[in-house]
C-alpha cells in the first residue's frame, strides 16, 4: 500500500481514455459527437491518447445548424486537417427542407430543439451503434444521474427510470438492434476541470472562447451575439461589448458573458469566482425546471 | 491534489439529502442560478428555511415523491481536495443502487438518526459498506439537536454500533456528532458539542488518508485494444492499452498473459507521447512486450511473480439488481474486466437477511437479495478474491435476453 495517488488531472484523464478504449472494444459503429465546443475538443484529444499512434476507430460528427459562431467552423476544419481524421456533418438545414422539423417562428425562434431529429437521423443514416459525447453529470440535476454508458431506445429516449445499474468500471454496453448507447468520457469532469486540463494539456481552443469585442443585444436578461439567426425587431439595442461565451451553441440560444478574460488564466480565475454555472448562460434550459431531463427522454444529448 | 468519491448511506428520514445539501451550501460549492432556483421552490422547511435536500432530487418523480430513487453524482472541492458524493437512495427496496454507488467508493457515510440510534437499516447500510469493501467508513449520528446536543447519546451509539462492526467486519470507523438541519460539525466545528474535540464531517473528508495498491504482486492490467498502426512506419508497432486497475508494473518486469499464460517481458510503456519507466493503479497506458504473441481483447496481463487465480467454478457473493429473479437453469452473461462469456448460477448456497445478519435458505433470489453462490463460466476467469483485490474481483451478470446488468459479483475463491 502506498500513499501515492495520481493528481486529479491524471486520474480524470486516465478514466476517460479507459471509457473510450471500452467504447472501441464494446462497439462495431461508434461515433464521437462534435460540437466545437470546449468538452468535445477535449474528447478529440483525449481520444489522441487512447489511440495513437493508431486511426480513431471512429469517425467525428457534427450536427450543423447552419446557425453556428463562424469561428467554430473555422476551428473545426483545421483541427481535422491537422488530426486527419473522418469528419461526417449531419445539416439540419436538410432535415427542415425534407419537412421533418418546422423552423420556429418569433422573436425567440432558435434551431437548438431542432437538432435532436438531425441526430436521430445521422445516426440511423450511419447505424452508429455507440455516440460519445461531451457532457457532464456537474452541468445539470438530470445529467448528474446518468450512466456513462447511458442506453437509448430507437428513437433516441432516455428513460430514467430504466437505467442500468454501472458497478465499479464495468460498462455493459450490449444492445439490441436498433438502440444505441449514449456515451459520457468526462461525467466526472466539472467545467473547472476541463479548463484546467486545457491549460495543462495545450489545447487550442475557438476564439470566441476568449474576450473579444462584439455587436450584442439583451434578451431576457442575457447577452446574445447580435447575427442574423436572431430574429430581431425595434426593441432589440445593439451595442458593442466585450464578450467572450462559456459554452458553444447554437447562436441563437448561447449566451454571452461580459469579460476580459483574454487569456486562459484570466478564464480559470473568473469561473473560479463565477457564481454562475455554466448552462445558466443557456436559455434552452431556463424554459423550466425539467427542461434538461424532458429534452434528454427526446433523444437530446 | 486528489479526489475522494464518498457515498453517503441513509434515507430521507435520517436527513441524507440535508447533510449532502448542507455540505454543498456551506463549502459554497452552489452556484448563484443554482441557488435561485432553490429559493424559488415551494419546498421549505417548517421554520421556513429553505429546504437544502431540494439540492440532490435530480428527477421529476423524486421531486414529486420527495425521496431519492437513483443515484446522483454531486462535485465539489476545497483546497484540500476534490469530491465526487455518489449520493443513493438508502430504502430496502433501492438496495441496488446503493450497492451501485458503494461500488467505486472509497469512503462511507453511515447516517443515523440520533433519536433512533443503531436501527435495522443501520445494520443493513453497514453489512453493504462491509460486502463491498469501502475502506473508510464515517458514522454521522445526525439530528444531534433533537437531542439536546447530549454527549450521552453519542456515546450510546458509539457502543451499539461497535458491537454490529465487529459482526460485519467493519473497522476504520470514525464517528461525528453533527446536526445536518443546524450546520453544526458539517463544515464549521459546532459550538453546541464542546465535549467533541474532534474533526468536523468536511475536515475529515479533507484529511481522511487513502492508499493505492502499488504492490507488483498485484498487477493486473486487462487488455481493451491492440493498438496497430499498420502504417509503413509503423510496421511492426503492437501496442496492448488498457488501465492498470491494481499493483504496478516497471519496464523489463517478467509478465503472464492470462488465461492462455504465455510469459513474456515488458520493454516499453507508453503514455501518448510518454514512456514513463513505470505504470501504476489507475493509469491508461499502452504496454509493449519482447515476445510477439497471440493477445487480444479480455485477455489479463499480470505480474508473473504475483498471479491471481483461474477458474471455471467460482464461489462468490451476489446482489441482484433485476425484476426477475434469479434463474439457474438459465445462461447468463457475465463480465469480468473486458471479458464477457456466457455462465450459469450453478448454486445458491445461501441468502443473507441484510436487516438481521441471519442466513436465509428461501430458494428464490429476488431484486435486492443478497447472498452466496457458485457461478460457473464458459471460460476461466482470471480473478483474485474482491476481498484482497476489489479491482479483480468484481463482475456483472447480464440476462442476454434483455442485455440488462442483473447482477454484482464479488468473486471470492475457486471450487474445484
């Protein structure tokens, strides 16, 4: 017996390379969701670990919503260029010109819910058996009792009342044909946990990560990216403010936080003293208190 | 700075999710949203104080029931340390998700109610935390208010619980007076207990002392993935990745592959883009071997000096966790590391009453029964018994009709 543990940062890495080797032992068509995002980007670097010097034995997907931050994409098509690997997008521009979705109307119109049937579809499209994401169990009541390896029915639903039980770091991920397991490499992870591990690790993030100067507006009491996804009208007053954004969404539904935080230390300071969580900054969690556990049973992430 | 997982064994009665709740509010590890979403809620205590368990009921129903019904992860940290609280119902008929969250912890907090002292379901709670060998065990006996803060009850308690450790073989206990509702010994030491010279809950867990089994005899490291290139560059390039998940292995340490038992000698450990001389419990790593032989998925790498036991027939410990009970003229599946293979529940040698300690011969092995049996699988295990080595001990029984998990094993011995 001895003293030594490993530092948290190590012992949170070293789980969530352990998951994905599970996913790519456990799974014949797994997938790692990309969003472009913080989390997913430290996703596509921890699966570097798990897997180099050999290929991902998985593609990325995104689920585009045609209404994303410019420089999301932009860091999207570098970061596969410079990685080379797969990149399958799933549009939900198609899935609203094939009529499955109807595009919100109003002043508070956004794609966010829409995305839910676009990855539906995708992973029917590709037969993923296994999708990997970014979430976390600190972000939401809901997702704090979720499994790692967290079972879907064929349309999507999770059901939390039918959730396997997970001992010790044994992911059962046997299914039946046609559901699809919903895969959490970083529920242990908090919001602090991830930054950190970007400081240490290097990672490079998008820019709008970082306090920058932009056109906003004030919706509900929250700042959003002035653009023309937002459906506008006489009241809104656009002003310049320096901005950065805590999570990546659609532009229609992520808001902004005013700072100056220009570099990653002034980041990791200001979320340390932050008395706001991170999917405060989201309105598609302030409909109601059930609003992340209702959209989950829907097939969401 | 490290993490301590902890679970906290109790139910609504005892002010579980009040303790947690207090925990969380006063290490100010709640967040301003958070926090007005609490204050909104028509939940309030009698004294109209706002009601801190509202803090842990993550779902609809256990909102509307008021009680917790799977388990919910919580996160918080000091500067001492970082804490995940696997927080799981503590009612009999959600003993599985309790053995869930016992599973991965390293610490356990056995609440009792201080009116009520050492209850039915304290020897339950207790009997689990023994079963599935958490190291370190803290009784809070809580609602200390309700007892005129009295020295003579927490006395009392001590010398009752004493007496149901020595039955469940539960040492490393240390015992905290506090008051959940009040604060008092949660995170601030209390002034109402000046007779207790002891760490409050939040100072324990800060300095609780945790260990790893570092030793070579134990090094176990199940295979998930042959990583092959196959590149030009990387020819030859045959790399076995998994987690090391008890003891540690060095460069040129003489190695068995189990179950084939091939030996060979590792000549290289690989961390991404790190070849550290050593690997230790609980690091992911790529191992290289001198000798190229056959190794796959599910197959074990070990310390050849140091090797667990494979067997086909197996006695161990079961808790169900499924509707259905137990049938042993079925196959099930069982997993063990990154094994899967088909098995049966060839006996029952006996249940146990986890309310009274007493054996119990009823035939039928139901959801939430807990026992003794012996499994046999299609294939040897390589396994050492969870009591020594809870890394290598532990399986689930999957029913292959439904692909649920339907069952924890602790293995214990080979029967042959």
């Amino acid at each position: 017996m001895s003293k030594y543990r490993l530092d948290y940062l190590d012992e949170l890495e070293a789980e969530a390379i352990y998951i994905l080797r599970e996913v790519a032992g456990q799974f014949e068509k797994p997938a790692l969701l990309f969003s472009g995002g913080k989390d997913s980007i430290t996703l596509v670097h921890l699966a570097l670990k798990a897997f180099r010097p050999g290929k991902f034995p998985f593609p990325l997907v995104h689920i585009d919503t045609g209404h994303n931050f410019e420089e999301t994409i932009t860091y999207r098509d570098d970061m596969v260029a410079r990685i080379g690997e797969k990149l399958i997008i799933g549009h939900v521009q198609d899935t609203i010109d094939e009529g499955k979705v109807i595009e919100q109307k109003g002043k508070n119109a956004s794609r966010n819910p829409l995305q839910t049937v676009t990855l539906l579809d995708t992973i029917a499209k590709h037969k993923f058996d296994a999708c990997i994401g970014g979430a976390r169990r600190d972000e939401e009541k809901a997702r704090a009792k979720e499994r790692i390896f967290s079972v879907r029915d064929e349309f999507g639903q999770w059901d939390p009342k039918r959730q396997r039980p997970e001992l010790w770091d044994i992911y059962n991920g046997r299914i039946h044909k046609g559901e699809n397991v919903r895969v959490f490499p970083i529920s242990n992870w908090t919001e602090l946990d991830v930054w950190n591990y970007i400081r240490r690790e290097n990672i490079p993030l998008p820019t709008i990560y970082f306090a920058h100067q932009r056109d906003c507006i004030t919706r509900n009491g929250q700042l959003m990216a002035a653009s023309p996804f937002l459906n506008m009208d006489a009241d809104d007053v656009v002003e310049k403010k320096n901005v950065r954004f805590r999570t990546v969404g659609d532009m229609t539904c992520t808001a902004a936080v005013e700072s100056y935080a220009f570099e990653i230390d002034d980041i990791i300071n200001e979320i340390a003293s932050s008395k706001i969580s991170e999917r405060g900054a989201r309105m598609d969690d302030k409909v109601s208190e059930a609003a992340m556990e209702d959209r989950k049973k829907g097939g969401y992430f | 700075m490290d993490i301590l997982k902890f679970i906290t064994a109790g139910s609504v009665d005892d002010g579980k999710s009040t303790l947690i709740g207090r925990l969380l509010y006063d290490s100010e590890a709640i967040l301003l949203d958070q926090l007005e979403a609490l204050h909104a809620s028509n939940r309030k205590n009698d004294d109209g104080s706002i009601d801190l368990a509202i803090l842990t009921d993550g779902l609809k129903a256990e909102r509307e029931q008021g009680i917790t019904i799977d388990v919910a992860y919580k996160y918080f940290e000091t500067d001492k340390r970082k804490f995940i609280i696997a927080d799981a119902p503590g009612h009999i008929q959600y003993t599985r998700n309790m053995v869930t969250g016992a599973s991965n912890a390293a610490l356990a907090i056995i609440l009792i109610d201080a009116r009520k002292g050492v209850v039915e379901q304290t020897t339950r709670h207790s009997f689990l935390v023994s079963l599935l060998q958490i190291p370190q065990v803290v009784v809070a006996v809580n609602k200390m208010d309700m007892v005129d803060y009295s020295e003579d009850v927490f006395k009392q308690i001590i010398a009752d619980f004493k007496k149901l450790a020595a039955k469940v073989n539960l040492d490393n206990v240390t015992y905290i007076p506090v008051s959940a509702l009040k604060g008092d010994n949660i995170v601030y030491p209390s002034s109402k207990m000046s007779w207790y010279l002891g760490d409050s809950l939040l100072q324990h867990l800060e300095n609780v002392e945790l260990t790893i089994d570092d030793s070579s005899a134990h090094a176990r490291l199940p295979v998930q993935w042959v990583v092959r290139p196959q590149t030009d560059a990387l020819h030859d390039y045959r790399g076995y990745a998994g987690r090391v998940s008890s003891g540690s292995f060095k460069v040129n340490d003489k190695v068995t592959v189990l179950p084939s038992g091939f030996s060979s000698t590792i000549s290289k450990i690989e961390v991404y883009d790190k070849q550290p001389e050593e690997a230790l419990a609980g690091m992911s790593v790529t191992v290289h071997l001198k000798d190229n032989i056959d190794i796959s998925r599910g197959d074990i790498i070990v310390n050849s000096a140091g090797q667990p036991q494979l067997s086909n027939v197996i006695e161990a410990d079961l808790c169900w966790m499924d509707t259905r009970p137990l049938d042993t003229s079925l196959t099930y599946l069982v997993q063990h590391n990154t094994k899967t293979i088909r098995c049966k529940i060839q006996e029952i040698i006996y249940k146990v009453n986890i309310n009274t300690l007493e054996k119990d011969f009823d035939e039928e092995f139901k959801l939430n029964d807990i026992g003794r049996i012996v499994i046999k699988t299609a294939e040897p295990l390589a396994f050492d018994p969870y009591q020594v080595n809870k890394a290598n001990g532990g399986a689930i029984i999957i029913d292959s009709r439904t692909n649920v998990t339907v069952g924890a094993l602790m293995l214990r011995q080979s029967v042959e």
